[in-house]
C-alpha cells in the first residue's frame, strides 16, 4: 500500500487514535459528523481497509500518527 494521505487526512486518523467521539472529531475539524465518516470511508477504501482503527493502525506503523 503506498497510499499517500493529505495533512487533514493524517489529522482525522490521529484524533480517531485518541480515542475521540465523532462529534468532537467533526467539531475540531469543523466538519458535519457525515462529513468525517465520509471522509473516513474514503481513506479506509483507498487503503484497502475494513475499519477506521485498521487505518489509524496502518498510520501509526508508518509514522504518521
């Protein structure tokens, strides 16, 4: 997988690796709640991925988290 992500996209998975709700997620990034979970779907598919914390898990074993 050599997926490149964006700044924002690093972002969104590294509140999601906090732990952080999706409405407080969407609130620090000033973004409707079905706008992160888009956002999120798009990055797991890209990747090749089933879930958000396998995304969040891919992130953090490149460093990017």
């Amino acid at each position: 997988m050599n997926a490149v992500l964006d700044r924002e996209e690093v972002a969104l998975l590294a509140f999601f690796a906090e732990g952080l709700p999706l409405d407080s997620i969407a609130r620090r990034l000033e973004l409707s709640d079905r706008t992160v979970r888009r956002r999120m779907r798009s990055i797991c598919d890209r990747l090749g991925l089933a879930t958000p914390i396998q995304a969040v898990v891919w992130a953090a074993r490149r460093g990017l988290i």
